[in-house]
C-alpha cells in the first residue's frame, strides 16, 4: 500500500466542483464540453484503402466532438432526468392531448417487417405495409363518416397545408378560383390563418368574443354576400372547449355561398368513437394522430397529420393515397388522379405514426373509443365544476374534452397566468396551456384527458386550490419565484431572442 | 379497457359533483344527428396478443433489408444504427414529452436540440441549424419559400438532377401563390435577375458529387441565393461541406433514423447567421436562468404562427424531436473519427459493388465519381423497372430504384456484405 501516489491536496482547485449536482439532480455540460476521447463510441472495421472514386478531394477535419459510448449514455440518460413527461405524472396541456402513449405501440413499429422497408419498394414485396396503411385509412373514414382519407401530411400543420390546398385547388377546378377569403375565428389555433395564408388566401377574422362560439349572426356579417369565401376554417370542439352549437345552421350558408367547411381536427379527442364530423357538415378535417391516436409526442414529435375529406372533395387531395386492386394493395401512381393538389412530402408518410395509430385503434375498437370520448369529455368536466368557484370561467359548461379558465381573480392580486403555471410546477405538475386562446385575457386551458383517475384529478385540483388560496392570501413574492425546484429557475427568454445563440462554439465556450 | 382508468364508482361520483345524471347530459351542445347510432363497422378492443400476431403476419409480408440483398436508396439509406440509440429515445422522458414550452422541466429536450443544432452546422459548414424539418422534400420547399421572402422575387431555379419527389413537393409549395415559378437548367449562365434561388443537390439524385463554384458567381452577379440539397448525410463524411451555399437542407435519416417504409424521416435545415429572422420551424437557444445558469428555450418564435398568425413565416409548430434525438445520439456515438470511417466504408462499398456490377457484360456506369450510390445503365432493350421487379420476385433481392427506362440506381451502405454483392451480381446476369 506503500506505493500509492500521494493525494493531491489541491484536487478541488484543478477539479471544478458543480455545485448544482446534489443527490439526484445532474447538473450536465454540453457533449461539446466533454473530454475528447482517442476513439469515437463506435467500432467500425478498417477501410481497405481503395482509391476514392469521388472525384472530389476527401474532407480531412470536420470537427465533431468524440467521446466514448458510457460517456454517451450517461450524457442523455442526465439530460432525461430534466424532462417532464406524461409517463412521469399529469400533463393537462389543453389542445394537446397528452394521453398514455402504449408501449406495445413502439413494439409494433419496431418489427423488422415495418421498419426496415423502403418506400419505393416494389408494391409487391410491401403488401403488409400498404395493407396497414389501407386499415387505417378506413379507420378514419369511418370514424369521421368523411370518406376520402390522405395519409401523408405529418403534422397537424402539414394536414391543415393539405386540407387548405385540397379547398383551393377544388374551386379552380369547379371555376371559382376567384374565391379568395378564409373565414377563420379569432379563437383558431395560430395555424390556420398560417396555413391559409401560405395558400394565398386573404384572412377575415369572425369575432367570437362574448360568448366563445361562433354566433350565427358574426358569422353573416363575416360572410358578406359570400361571393368570394372560399371557405371556413374552425376548430370543433372550439379551442374554449365547447361545441359550437351554431354549426349546422352556419355549414348550411357557408355551402350555400359556394364554401367548404374546414375542421381543425385538433380536438377530436372529444368526439372519437361517438359523434362524426361528417355529421355535422365539415368538409374536410385534419387528424392529429399523435393527440387522438395515442402516437408519442416525441419532445415536439414526430407527429401525423391525416386528412379526411367528404366525397365531394375526395378528386382533389393531396397523392398518394393507397388503393386496393382486387387482392393487391400499391399506391397511387404519377399523374394517376391528375386533379390532386399534388405530393406534400417525399414519400407516403410517416408510416411508423400510422403503424402505432393502427395498433391503438384496435386496442380500443369501437367500444373503448366511446369511452375515450366520454371519459375525456367527464373528467374536464369535473376539473371545470371542482375549480369554477376558485378560478374565473368565462364560460358556462358543460364543457367538452378541456375546461377554459383566466386569471382574472389571481390578477387582484398581482398573480398572473405565468404564476399559476409555475407554481404548478413547483408542486410536480405540468402547467396547463397558458395564454391561448387569445379571445380572453390569460387564459388557462387544461385537457386531463381519458387516461388520467379520478385520484390523480383530485390531486390536480388540491394543488389548484392551494395556489388559488395561496394568491388570496397575497403570497405573490412567492409566486414571482417559482420554480425553484425545477432543474433550472425561470429562463430569460429576451435574452435568447436579443442575442441568439444557437449553437456551440468553442471560442465562444 | 386497459388503458383506461376511471372506475364505474368514480364516474358515478364526478357525475354527482358537476350535477348530471348521465354522461350524454354533457353532449348536449352537440346536435342529435351526429351521435353514432347503433354498431360501427369497425371492431370491439383487442387485447395485446391478438394484436401483436395481427400486426406480425402484416409485417412478414414485407421484404425488409434485414435480408441483405438491399440495395435501394435514392434519398433513403438502410444504415446500421448502434444500440444505445434506440434505448435512449425509448425512454420515456424523451418519448412522451411535448415540445418544450416550459422550458424549466424540458431542459433534457432542448439541450439535445442544442447539441443537434450544432452537430448540423459543423456538418454543413453552416453557421447556424434549426431544430428540424418534417423531411428532406419539405426542407427543401421551405428553402424555396425562404429565399424567395429574403430576396423578394418568385423563381426558382433547378440547377441540376434533383430528388423528383422534392421537386414535386416543392412544385406543390410554389403553386399555392399565383406568380411563382420554376425553371429547369444545368447552366448557371441562363439564371435571371429575378431568380430567388438555384437549388443543386449534391450528390445528385444521379449519385454523382458536384462542386459549386461556378453556382456561386453566377447566383453573386444576380443576386440569387445558392441552395445546396444533400439527402445522404454520410456523405459529408468524406465530400467537402457546402460552405458557399447561403442554405443547405435536405435529409439526415441515415443517423440514427430507421426507413419506416418512408417516415418518418428527419429534415435538416441549416443557413448563414444573417438570415436566421427568416428561417423556418422550431429553433432553441441558449440563454441563462433567474440564477445566472446557462439553459436553453426555444427562440426566435416571433417568426413563427402562434404570434405572427397569418404573417408567419411558416405555419410550422413542430420538428421530427425524437429523431433529431436519434441523430443527435448517433452523431456522438460516432464522433469526428467514426463519421469520416462510416463515408469511406459506405464509398468502399459502393466501388467493390461497382466493380461486380460493370463486370456483367453490357452494363455501365452513367457517372463515373459517385459516393454510394450508382446509376447503372442497363444493356438496350432492358427495362429497369421490368428487371427490378423480376429481382424482386425471382430473388428476392430489393436491387434498387429504376430511375428511367434504362437506369437503376443502387446503393452500397456499411451493412452491405461481400455475399449479398455476389448474389445481386450473379442475379443480375442471369436476368440480363
């Protein structure tokens, strides 16, 4: 023992001791900041020194970082410790549907069969993937009663592209390429005038202020003479988180003046297995499978975004979709439909989302999606009874699958929206969505969802409860501070737009 | 239902505290004639077993690459993909998260977007990345779209053998504004003044590597910005980056990111620092806490449409997250001495596949320089599509994408093994 080196007393001035790592919680440099190792995580055989036939000189240094694979491992495993996900607890994110996500949907994705093939395979050695596909779209269709199905956008941001541009090129085809205006509500998601904009269509906003739907009469003035409405597009339920009730009256002027109904599927979590859009007028409507089908959100996806279109507009959606020959599966060809609004990405889609969606909607059937739509519709409900007398609710429920509150009582007190959310999550809890929708100041939307127990409601509204007493009892400083407990306290995000920096660099290190 | 919770005696409960009798007394906003009447035609649940066996017999009717006779690619490559990836995206802290808007519990996310970002730049040799495109065609549209706003003209201009699906998807994105215009040339001599940009793809969708020097003067002297595509990422591995491009997009499935018959995919996006208020999708950036600590939130959102609605510069709200995780795990398993070995195997291959191929009588190469993928030309009188079919059938052998009458591409990766060069060989010279 003799012949140990002598400890260096001075270890803890060439060593930088973290003092944000304690217990559990990581503090984590960047990979960038890590020692470069002599090998990289990978073992790769040796090249044979063939002479390079690229007829260009060969890259020397790029200037990757390199670091052994435990060093690799143990890197994200620490960078997952900092994420909330709804695996770890409640997740109320409205307009999000943050379900469990099932594990035998990764499983299935998995399987050599699925991922391990090429899209341009010949259709003959894929005829287990189309036929997936196939399954699905008819799962779609009969769950919307709108027949024609599009599997290829891979967002609900890409399906609102398709649906948008399936109305657009429809009236040119039918001669009313003059039709030009979009109706959309000032409660819409943020992506519908983006998305009619980016088609060329000019916004006119219908005000829903007052009552949170879309009244019959703001919806004529908006609509004019009708001559140049192309069409409407409106979230249903609506992002307040109630039907809007006016819609059949509504849907039988717009087709009167010539338009189509647009519905943004983002809320068919309160619908699924129960009541049909077809069946009440939309014309064609994206379907956000990772909110309603249970595909993982990812940290900001993948996501998918399919559309769904009555039969009248089925000639023009976006190519390709697939289509069954007798026995044989094979997707549609080149300039097969040639008055599709054409291809929106390479390929047929995210085909590992419709894999996943498929496997969920055949672990429900019929049966359990009824009781999706029920259960997520009841339990918004009872967060909306439980927490009305605490929190201000704009609006008289019952609600749908979200219940819709603002900071109005908080805000005597000098606690915001911004506050609440925080202190949800000093308390273990994702916020819900804060600040939209826009049509009543600082909103807070909250989406339990089916997959969530009572128990785990009632811990939800307990801890509502104590923040909205805690802002009575004009704790505010207190509010201002949270989180605490968080990984990291509340960030600057001035700063980050003023002067951005988006990536490393070591001078800059 | 197993995956769901509520009790019959729960449900009872909350009925009684919101003061209804029966769950449809909270549909009643919800006019009569859309409520499901009856059964569907659709199934009852299912449990884990059947629907394992389902969905099994569905994927063995597929060929997968699995088999190694694989030899397609044309802007997706079948690539070996290192354990730990799969089991870092599984967990479920970065499966079942939502894109970060609180930043202070997502900082897992958007540090690795961070480090994506990053990993994309030193890639390219760009000086800033966003956090991820839905894929390649799309990355590519959005460039379109992107120098068309920075420069404020509406043409675009094909500058040499493009992906035809991007092209398509591109062509799909253009056409939604009457005004917008495409043009088609190989020569930099015929762009105009009111060219927004020149898209070149590199290597080509033939498979050959292009320089992009003469691009260059000619988008400086127009004042057209350079778009540079790459769908095979590994490429970068070995090829020089596309410094002189004012934009370079395209496709980074090959790290980490299976084929899944087609998505999903990762696009990348990557630009000059000047032009990051124009830039498209979901970018993170680094700022520091109420503490002073360094972390991370997304930025720049005053481009995008949850603010600036119908003036967004995109109507983009998500990226491809989990497989930009997937890369992001990848490329640091990799590092600096694996990604440069990884290009040169995949070229090595691709030579030895070369030299089998051109052995065969009356085949050729179209391109002589290429990276790991080939253009073969077949003998007069073959049809491509015909002799990838028979290969299919007759070999199963997946041998590649007939690209026109004549021409298969086909593509040598990493995992491509001296039995499966021989197999396609021999199979190909007995269908000729």
């Amino acid at each position: 023992m003799t012949n140990l080196a002598p400890l260096n007393d001075n270890i803890e001035d060439t060593m930088e001791i973290n003092d944000r790592t304690r217990g559990l919680n990581y503090d984590e440099t960047l990979l960038f900041e890590k020692e470069f190792t002599d090998t990289p995580g990978v073992d790769l055989p040796a090249a044979k020194g063939i002479k390079s036939r690229t007829g260009q000189k060969t890259r020397e240094k790029i200037g990757i970082h390199q670091v052994s694979e435990p060093q690799v491992v143990r890197h994200f495993v620490r960078l997952s410790t900092k994420n909330y996900s709804i695996d770890s607890g409640f997740f109320p994110l409205g307009s999000c549907t943050m379900k469990h996500n099932p594990r035998i949907n990764e499983k299935v994705a998995r399987l050599p069969g699925f991922a391990h093939v090429h899209p341009l395979q010949p259709a003959s050695t894929v005829q287990g993937a189309l036929a997936v596909m196939y399954e699905l779209q008819n799962w779609l269709a009969e769950l919307t009663n709108l027949p024609g199905v599009c599997l290829t956008p891979s967002a609900g941001a890409h399906g609102e592209l398709a649906g948008v541009m399936t109305i657009r090129k429809a009236h040119q085809e039918q001669g009313n390429g003059h039709k030009n205006i979009m109706l959309v509500p000032d409660s819409a998601h943020g992506t519908n005038p983006a998305t009619a904009a980016m088609c060329g269509f000019d916004i006119r906003v219908i005000p829903t202020k007052e009552t949170g739907r879309v009244t019959v009469e703001a919806f004529k003035e908006a609509l004019g003479d009708g001559k140049d409405v192309a069409g409407m597009m409106v979230t249903n339920p609506n992002t307040c988180g109630l039907f809007e009730t006016d819609i059949a009256e509504i849907v039988d002027l717009l087709h009167q003046a010539g338009g189509y109904f647009y519905c943004d599927g983002a809320n068919f979590n309160a619908l699924v297995g129960k009541i049909r859009p077809g069946d009440f007028g939309v014309d064609v409507m994206h379907i956000n499978l990772h909110k309603t089908f249970s595909t993982p959100h990812g940290g900001g996806g993948p996501g998918s975004g399919p559309i769904c279109v009555a039969e009248s507009l089925k000639p023009y959606i976006p190519s390709p979709i697939v289509v069954k020959d007798g026995d044989d599966y094979r997707l549609e060809q080149d300039g097969e439909r040639p008055t599709s609004c054409g291809r929106l990405k390479g390929y047929q889609g995210q085909f590992g989302m419709h894999v996943r969606a498929l496997t969920y909607m055949m672990s429900h059937g019929a049966d359990g999606l009824k009781q999706v739509s029920e259960d997520a519709v009841l339990n918004a409900n009872y967060i909306h009874a439980m927490l009305k007398d605490d929190f201000h609710a704009p609006f008289e429920g019952p609600v749908m699958h979200e219940a819709l509150f603002t900071e109005k009582y908080q805000k005597e007190n000098g606690v915001t929206t911004l506050d609440i959310a925080k202190g949800l999550i000093e308390y273990g809890m994702h916020p819900m969505t804060v600040y939209f929708p826009l049509v009543v100041n600082g909103a807070m939307l909250i989406e339990p969802t089916e997959t969530e127990s009572k128990e785990e409601l009632d811990r939800f509204i307990a801890v509502m409860k104590k923040l909205a007493s805690d802002a009575r009892n004009g704790e505010t400083e207190k509010f201002h501070n949270y989180p605490v407990s968080a990984p990291v306290r509340r960030l600057d995000e001035l700063k980050a737009a003023r002067e951005p920096k988006l990536r490393y660099k070591k001078d800059a290190a | 239902m197993r995956y769901l919770p509520q009790t019959n005696a729960a449900r009872k409960e909350m009925m009684d505290s919101i003061g209804v009798k029966n769950v449809d007394d909270l549909f009643i906003q919800v006019p009569k004639k859309a409520f499901i009447k009856g059964k569907t035609n659709l199934p009852d649940h299912q449990g884990e077993l059947q629907i394992e066996r389902k969905m099994l017999a569905y994927a063995n009717q597929n060929i997968n690459a699995q088999s190694n006779r694989f030899f397609l690619g044309a802007g997706v490559y079948y690539h070996h993909v290192p354990s730990s990836v799969d089991y870092i995206i599984q967990r479920s802290e970065f499966l079942t998260a939502y894109t970060p808007y609180q930043p202070e519990i997502a900082q897992g996310t958007l540090q690795y977007l961070f480090e994506f970002q990053t990993f994309i730049a030193q890639l390219t040799g760009q000086e800033v990345a966003n956090a991820s495109l839905y894929d390649g065609a799309t990355a590519m549209a959005e460039a379109a779209l992107m120098a068309m706003r920075v420069t404020r003209r509406n043409k675009i201009c094909f500058g040499n053998d493009i992906h035809p699906q991007y092209c398509e998807v591109t062509e799909t994105y253009l056409k939604n504004n009457d005004g917008n215009s495409y043009t088609v040339t190989e020569d930099p001599s015929k762009i105009t003044d009111d060219t927004a940009c020149v898209i070149i793809q590199s290597p080509d969708f033939y498979g050959k590597p292009h320089s992009y020097s003469d691009w260059r003067k000619a988008c400086d002297e127009k004042g057209a910005l350079l778009v540079v595509v790459i769908n095979e990422i590994v490429s970068l591995g070995m090829l020089a980056p596309p410094t002189e491009a004012d934009i370079v997009c395209g496709e980074a499935q090959s790290i980490g990111v299976a084929m899944s018959y087609g998505g999903p995919h990762l696009g990348f996006f990557a630009c000059r620092e000047k032009f990051i208020r124009q830039m498209p999708g979901r970018v993170c950036g680094e700022t520091v806490d109420a503490d002073g600590n360094r972390g991370f939130v997304l930025t720049l959102s005053t481009r995008e449409q949850h603010i600036r609605r119908e003036k967004a510069t995109s109507n983009i709200c998500t990226n491809q997250g989990l497989c930009a995780l997937a890369f992001t795990v990848h490329m640091a398993l990799l590092g600096e001495n694996g990604f440069k070995q990884l290009a040169v195997l995949n070229h090595e291959r691709a030579c030895e596949l070369a030299d089998a191929l051109i052995a065969i009588d009356g085949v050729s190469l179209k391109n002589q320089h290429f990276f790991n993928e080939l253009a073969l030309q077949l003998p007069q009188g073959k049809n491509a599509g015909d002799i990838v079919q028979q290969l299919a059938d007759d070999y199963g052998i997946i041998a590649g994408y007939p690209a026109d009458d004549r021409t298969i591409l086909i593509t040598a990766t990493e995992i491509t093994t001296d039995n499966g060069i021989k197999a396609l060989a021999n199979a190909l010279q007995e269908v000729l």
